[in-house]
C-alpha cells in the first residue's frame, strides 16, 4: 500500500511506532527477568537489585531442595525429544492423509481444532480424572507427554496443512512416471522435498514442551500426582531462581531455534523456487 | 549428435513397406457427420494383460488416509475425546464427602449455574475475555499488517517475526511473574514515571487490579493473534490493494471492504485461541489481581482438590460447552478448513 | 494386434463426476508420429494425455500402446514418459541425480546410473550443468533436463504437457525446431498438447483439434487447413472465414481473398472495418450486412498499391476452387 513514489506513505509511520511500542512493551517484563536473574543473594524477586551474581544460577546447577536440577534438565530434554518425534511422525502421516477427502475427515479435522484450542490446564484434568478412575497411577512422564501431545499434534497437522499445499503434486507423477513404487516415492521424492516443513514441525513441537515441561519438573522436583500442572503453580517458588530459569530455558530455545533456522534457510535457498504451480 | 546406447526398437522394414501400401487404412476413424471421430475397427484386446492386482493400487484410497491418519485419530481419541466424555459422564454423578457414585442427576448443573458467586468468576472471566480480545484485535490486526504489508524486504520480516516470537519461548508463568517488579509501588515503571517528574507519588493501581491482568493477558496473548492474522494477510494479493486504490477507495475503506473480509479466516482463529486463552486461565488472575478475581479454573482446582468430581466435571463441561460453541460458530463464519488447506 | 500404430485410444471416456471431460475419444497415431493435441482450453487435450500416460484412470474405453492394452497399467509399464507442464524437475536433487532417477528406482548401480544420466544430458547439450540444482537454472535449461529425465526410461511414446508454453516466443521457435528434429532421430512417436495453432501446424505430423470432449479432426495439417471438417476447425485454425454459401455452410481461406469488384464469381460486398499491418502481409477486415466480419490477409505490395481506409465500401473475391464445402456449422 504504497504511493507511486517509494516513499513510505504516513500510515507506514504510525504502524512502525506502534509496533515498536508493542516491542517495547513485549521486552519490558523480559528485560526484567534476565536482569534480576543476576539479582544479589540477598534480594528478592522485585526492585531494587542487591547488588549482583550468580547466586540463582548456581543454584539451579546445585541439587539443594529444588530435586536434581541437572537430572531434571536431562528428563525435559528427553521429554522434549519424545514428544517432538512422535509429533513428527503422526502429525506428517496425516497431514499427508489429509490430501484426500475421506470419510470422517471433517469429525477428525475439528477434533484436531478443539483440541488445540481446549484450554491445557482442561486437558490437563482430564486426563488425570482418565487416569484415577481407571485406577492407574500416572507418572509425571506419561501424563505430561499426554497432555502436550493434544496441543503439539494439532500444530503439527496444520502446519503440514501449510507445507503441503505448497506442494505440487506433480513431482508425485513424475515419480510415477519414472517407475517409483509407493515407499520409493515417499522416500525419495515427498519427504525429502518436505523437509523443511517437516523440521520445522519438529523444532516447534521439541521448544513447546520442552519450555512448558523445564518449567514444571524444576519448580516441583519429582513428583507423582496430579494434576502436576495446578501443584506446580500452586507451588512455584518466588525465588529469582525462577528468572534464572526462565534466562537459562529461553536461551536454550533460542540457540535450537537459531541453528534450526539457519539450516533450513540453508536448504531451501538450494532449492528455491523452481516451483512452478502447475 | 551422440546419444542412445542402443537404438530404439525400430519397426522392420517389411512392415514400413506395408503400411505405406494400405493409404486408406490409415485413417484413423470415420469421420461422422456431427465431426466426430468414431471408431471403425473390430473390439480391441481384452485388458487381462494387466488385471487389478498387477496394478498394484490395491488399496482404495480412503483406506490409505485412514491409515495414515490412525495414529492422530486414536491419540486424539484417547487423550482428548475419551476425558471430554468423561467429564460429561462425571458431571451427572452424585458425590459425598466419602466418594462419587455414578448417577444421573443435574444438581451439579443446576448448583453450578443458580450459585451467585459461580456466575460472578464467570461473568467476571467473560469480562475479561471480551475486554482482552478487543485490545489483542487492534493490535495483532495492526502489528500484522504492520509487518505484511508494509516491510518489503522478506528477511527483515522474518526477523521482526522471530522478535516477536522469542519471548513466546519463555514459559508464560515467569512472564508473568515478571510483571510484579516491573508494575509494583517499588517498580521499575513507577520509578520512571517518578525520575521523568510526571507523577509525584507511586501508582498504586498498576499491580493487583483489573487493569494488571488485563496487561498480562495482553502481553502473554496477542502473539496468538499477530500469527493466524499475518497468515491470512499474507495470502492476499497485493493487487487487490492496488485495485481497490485504483477504483477510489480510501485507505480506510480498503481496509474494511477488502482487507478484513479477505482475512476472516485468521481473525477468527485469533480469537478463539485468545477468548479460549484466558477463559482456561489459572496463573495470571491468581497472581495479578492479588485474590480480588478468581478465574473458572481456579474454582475447578479447588474441587478437584477436595476431590469433589462430580462438580468439578460439571464446572468443566460447561468450559466445553463454551469452546465447542465457538468452535461451531467459527465454522458459520468461514470454512476453516477450506482456508487451511488451501 | 495391429502394430502400425503406436497408440490407439478405443472410445475412451473421462468423467469427473456427472461432467464428461472426454467423450469417447477414438484415435490411432501411427509409429514415430509427431502428434499434436490442439483446442481450446477445456476441450479434453490435458485429460486425454494423462490417461495416455496413466497419470488419470480411464471411465471407459480401452487404451493400447504397441498393441497392447495398457488400460489398467501403471505409468512405468505403459512404455510412455511424460514431460510434465511444470518440468517437475526434484528440487532436491542435481540434474544427474534427476535424470538417473528412474534408473535408482530400478536398482542401477551408482556408477553405471550416473554413465547413462550424463549420456543423456549430453544429448540435450546440459552435461556442463551435471552438479547444478533445478532453481540454478533457466526454464529453457530445466526443460532440457526434463526431456532427458523422460528420455532415459527409453519410451515408445513421449508425452509433453505444453511444453512451449512457459517460454517467451523466440525461445519457443528454437525449442520447436529442437522437439522436431529430435523426434526424428530418436524414431518414436510424440505426442504434444498445445493450445497454439501455429505450433500444431508447424510440427505435427497428424494434428487432432479437439473441442469439448470429443475429437473434431485428425489429419496431417496441410489436411486440416485446406479442408477443416466443421465451422469450429475452420474458426480455431485461424486463416478461414466462414460463411453461408448456396448449399450450406463454406470456408474461404483468408488469404485466398482478394480485393476487387463485384463479379460473377463468389463474392462479398461490405464496409472495410480495420485494415491491420502485419509485416508481409495485411489484414483487411470487413463488415458484411449481416453484421459478421470477415478478413482478407493481402500481400503487403498489392494492398499498398491500391489501398483502402476503415469506412470504404470494399468487396472481397475469390474463386470458386477455394471454397470449401463445410461438413457442419
């Protein structure tokens, strides 16, 4: 929406300004958090700071009341890691089912929505009432992996949505053509030009539990009930550890996100746009 | 020109002969009166030469999507379908302090909905909702179009994007958290407020209202709206701009006759994930309103700690209700599922 | 089994649905034939190929492809490659690795699939671009490695999807020239859909217009244009005009028509409508009683000898010999 000149018309202006504000506005609270995860051992979780350190970061390092922090770190890796393949899997298989119109795919794809939508603590409940009248008794492992596959599946699934209606079904046919079976055809041709969706799927399903599950088993140690989520707030300790935490876990998800990033860039510039849609 | 390895079956010579003899022959039809062209020759082989199963498709394709979808539905099913049902099937059992017993009554309804201080956290949270999603609309509407519309070059939008997504990663009870020293009396803003002489004495306001859960709920949650908004934008032909500049329309008019009927789709999306948001929540209205507010969630985890199901499925169901009547009413605003897949 | 043609289509038929794409189409083209499949958009050229080339399942009707009956056959048995619109070049892989594809699918060892794969893009002059990706090059360059990618599987038939239409016109006249000299050489028969007359007319051997579903003519092109079937060839191949003579409907080549006097030959009067300037020749348009236009596509040195404006009253002549009598309006 622009003039017929290359400068930018007012509204360019406005909209910059505000969006800087929302920056702003979105960083502030974060500043904060990295800021006081230096706070001095005598401070507390607000203003002013007590001098400086490193007091809170060592203490997550540190085994003290807050259960094996490191062992803990290493769970949620693993977690994440589970989560993010059985996402992948699942989430691929069906967006590729998804091509067609089938019986049943209009139940199944606003199952997929509400789903999404439900809030998490919900779901939450809801599995820990499944487990208790069935009498089981759920490990903090089972039902969170639980809990966040409802919410990573259905990203997954639409973000191949996304991913797939970018791709031309030609490349299939040619594989056809050129003798391909089935499987060859999947491997050789539709899940390579995939890819990049595909990881994508994969570095969004690992950050989304990996931040939601750090957060819960490092302020609640190894606990077994449920629904963890409730006690993990109830229970959230209002140390500056937490900020500690919160620096350690973004810049974690920053680093796995940068690299992703970086790579799949890499890739799809390798292959850009030949994609003629026929 | 090089080329083949080996040559191509060619025909042999006799039969290149014979066919140049029969002229006629090769025709490739009659043509009929209408133009047409219809066959003249006896009935062709019989396709035995290839049956069904050396086709190797054997399967119908429905099967093959079923299959490929089994996973998501089963997953789905268990984990989603089969606790929502039991929530209802809970929802109508008697319960005492000893135990629940399955039942079919709806006095858990029934007290749920006449129990003033129930519809007081519910009104209370729809409030909230609404106020919540009207400011997240302007500005994710904005900050969308914002970065679609007008930045050009595509790698400083990826950019812009991933600074807003960044705080995103950061678990949302520690942003929340992180409010408290930045709004309360000692914060950090009263104190710029103070150094910069526009006021005299601290806020008080800031922390523990109303107005401190409504700025949480606006920080945690409008990424959820600049997304499914920025995906639709994006999907719009910025022609259709230009057309609509061409034929007169201010901007102003463009925007409400072009753009915001283009992008339905992510605005309703964007709103259901906000309304759903901060209906579900726990954390920010137990931190932020310092106990003057309590959300539907927090009522649902005093029950479920008292172990009082039975209403507590009822408190859950009625959430349910909720998200599926807005699930069902996005689908009279636009077929999602057409736009997504698309 | 009749051999002397390479494909035959026996009342094949595609419904999508209750629409009928293509309508019981019946068609034999010769060994190494250069067969072009010519209409408008939506007549069933594209739908016609791909059920060819067994990328789209036939409703009814039979398919053979050297005399056997390739109906029900997957495309990798039919002996037939397709070259497809969009090239579909695997953006994923090198040109080589493109082209050695269909070999990796059957088992071909590295080094042995990489021979042949060179060997062939030698033959469309891209062995220089071996290492290169499909977004590194040119849609002419791509088109090449598309062919070769297609010619590798060693096909009877070659299936070509619009292949002109992407590239800009003095690219498209040199590509003509290349698909047709090639076709010669290798001796098998291509069959190409175009939307363009002149393309058709310039390379087919046997041109098929269709319209609607169903095939209107087939013939070599000189056939076609000195008599078309109907009123719809006559229009769609350009160059005619069609009009209502004595004993049913006539065609007129335009540039068989010449400005004159009224005679005792055929003949129309009318008003000049537009006089178009196309280099050798000039079109000169004219509007009749009836309200129809016809043209007149004069040589460029007698129209300037006695030239005419829009407005002037004008009569075209011509002999008797060029008409043609019309089959159907």
């Amino acid at each position: 929406m622009s003039g017929p000149s290359a400068d930018r018309p007012w509204t360019f202006y406005v909209l910059g300004a505000l969006f800087g504000a929302w920056l702003l506005f979105l960083y502030g609270p974060m500043v904060v958090i990295y800021v006081l995860s230096f706070q001095g051992p005598n401070g507390g979780v607000t203003f002013p700071m007590v001098g400086t350190s490193l007091t809170w970061f060592r203490d997550i390092i540190r085994p003290g009341q807050m259960a094996n922090i490191p062992v803990a770190f290493g769970r949620s890796i693993g977690l994440a890691a589970l989560v993010s393949a059985l996402t992948v899997v699942i989430s691929v298989a069906a967006g590729l089912g998804f091509r067609r119109r089938f019986p049943g795919s209009g139940v199944l794809f606003y199952l997929a929505v509400a789903s999404l939508v439900m809030p998490s603590l919900l779901v939450g409940f809801g599995i820990g009432l499944g487990f208790q009248v069935l009498g089981l008794h759920p490990g903090l492992f089972t039902s969170a992996l639980g809990a966040q596959l409802t919410w990573t599946l259905p990203f997954g699934l639409f973000t191949m949505f996304a991913v797939v209606s970018r791709f031309n079904r030609s490349y299939e046919e040619a594989a056809n053509d050129l003798g391909a079976t089935a499987f060859q055809r999947l491997i050789h041709v539709t899940l390579p030009i995939l890819l990049p969706g595909i990881i994508g799927i994969a570095m969004g399903a690992f950050t989304l539990s990996y931040d939601e599950y750090a957060r819960t088993t490092l302020t609640i140690g190894a606990r077994n009930t449920l629904p963890l989520e409730i006690y993990a707030l109830i229970s959230s300790a209002t140390s500056p550890t937490l900020f500690a935490i919160g620096t350690l876990t973004t810049t974690v998800s920053f680093l796995l996100i940068g690299v992703t990033l970086v790579v799949v860039f890499r890739m799809q510039r390798r292959r850009a746009a030949v994609v003629v849609k026929g | 020109m090089t080329f083949l390895t080996k040559p191509l079956p060619r025909l042999r010579a006799g039969e290149v002969e014979a066919q140049s003899a029969e002229g006629e022959d090769d025709r490739v039809g009659t043509q009929q009166g209408d133009g047409a062209c219809r066959p003249d020759h006896p009935h062709p082989p019989l396709r035995g030469d290839f049956s069904r199963a050396q086709r190797g498709r054997g399967f119908q394709p429905w099967l093959v999507s079923w299959l490929q979808v089994g996973p998501l539905a089963l997953i789905l099913c268990v984990l989603f379908a089969a606790p929502t049902v039991l929530f209802l099937v809970v929802s109508f059992f008697d319960y005492d302090r000893v135990g629940i017993y399955p039942a079919f009554i709806m006095d858990n309804y029934r007290d749920l909905l006449t129990t003033p201080a129930t519809l007081r956290v519910y009104i209370s949270s729809l409030k909230f909702a609404v106020i919540v999603w009207a400011i997240t609309l302007f500005l994710g509407f904005n900050i969308a179009w914002f970065l679609i519309f007008h930045i050009r070059n595509s790698i400083t939008r990826t950019i812009l994007f991933l600074l807003c997504a960044i705080p995103f990663w950061t678990s949302g009870i520690i942003r929340t958290i992180a409010w408290i020293p930045f709004l309360g009396r000692n914060g950090a803003f009263n104190q710029i407020l103070l150094d910069l002489h526009i006021t005299s004495k601290p806020l008080t306001f800031l922390l523990f209202s109303d107005f401190a859960v409504i700025i949480t709920y606006v920080h945690l949650f409008t990424l959820l709206m600049v997304g499914p908004i920025a995906n639709s934008l994006s999907k719009i032909d910025p022609a259709l701009l230009e057309a609509a500049r061409d034929a007169g329309a201010s901007r102003f008019r463009t925007m409400v006759d072009v753009v915001i009927p283009l992008s339905k789709t992510g605005i309703v999306l964007g709103s259901i994930l906000v309304f759903t948001q901060v209906m579900g929540d726990y954390f920010v209205v137990k931190t932020m309103s310092g106990g003057q507010s309590a959300s539907i969630v927090s009522m649902l985890s005093t029950q479920i700690q008292a172990m009082e199901y039975p209403p507590a499925s009822a408190n859950a169901m009625v959430l349910v209700g909720f998200v599926a009547i807005m699930v069902a009413g996005m689908m009279f605003v636009v077929d999602v599922r057409k736009e997504l897949v698309k | 089994m009749d051999v002397r043609f390479d494909v035959e289509l026996v009342a094949v038929t595609k419904r999508y649905g209750s629409t009928v794409a293509v309508d019981a189409v019946s068609l034999r083209i010769p060994h190494a034939s250069y067969c072009c499949l010519l209409g408008p958009s939506g007549c069933g050229k594209t739908s016609t190929l791909r059920m060819i080339a067994g990328h789209e399942a036939v409703s009814d009707g039979d398919i053979l492809i050297n005399g056997a009956n390739v109906t029900l056959a997957p495309p990798i048995r039919r002996g037939t490659a397709m070259m497809f619109q969009s090239y579909a070049l695997f953006p994923h892989l090198n040109c080589l690795d493109n082209v050695a594809f269909s070999l990796k699918m059957r088992g071909v060892a590295k080094a042995e699939r990489h021979k042949r794969a060179r060997g062939f893009l030698a033959l469309v002059h891209m062995e220089t671009f071996a290492e290169r990706l499909p977004s590194q090059l040119s849609g002419g360059q791509q088109q090449r490695v598309a062919l070769a990618r297609a010619l590798i599987t060693q096909p009877r038939v070659l299936l070509l999807d619009e292949p002109l239409s992407a590239l800009d016109p003095f690219l498209r006249i040199k590509v003509r020239e290349e698909l047709k000299r090639l076709q010669r050489e290798l001796a098998i028969t291509f069959i190409h859909v175009t939307h363009s007359q002149d393309e058709a007319m310039a390379m087919a051997d046997m041109m098929v217009v269709m319209e609607d579903g169903q095939i209107r003519q087939a013939g070599p092109p000189r056939e076609v244009f000195e008599q078309p079937a109907s009123a719809f060839v006559a229009r769609f191949i350009g160059g005619h005009n069609v009009l209502s003579g004595a004993r049913g409907p006539i065609a007129v080549r335009a540039d068989r028509c010449r400005l004159g006097v009224p005679n005792d030959g055929p003949h129309v009067s009318g008003r000049v409508a537009a006089v178009e300037y196309q280099g050798g020749m000039v079109r000169v348009a004219l509007a009749m009683e009836s309200g129809d236009e016809i043209s007149a596509l004069v040589p460029d040195a007698t129209f300037y000898g006695a030239p005419v404006e829009p407005g002037d009253p004008a009569t075209f002549v011509w002999s008797e010999h060029d008409t043609h009598l019309l089959a159907s309006a």
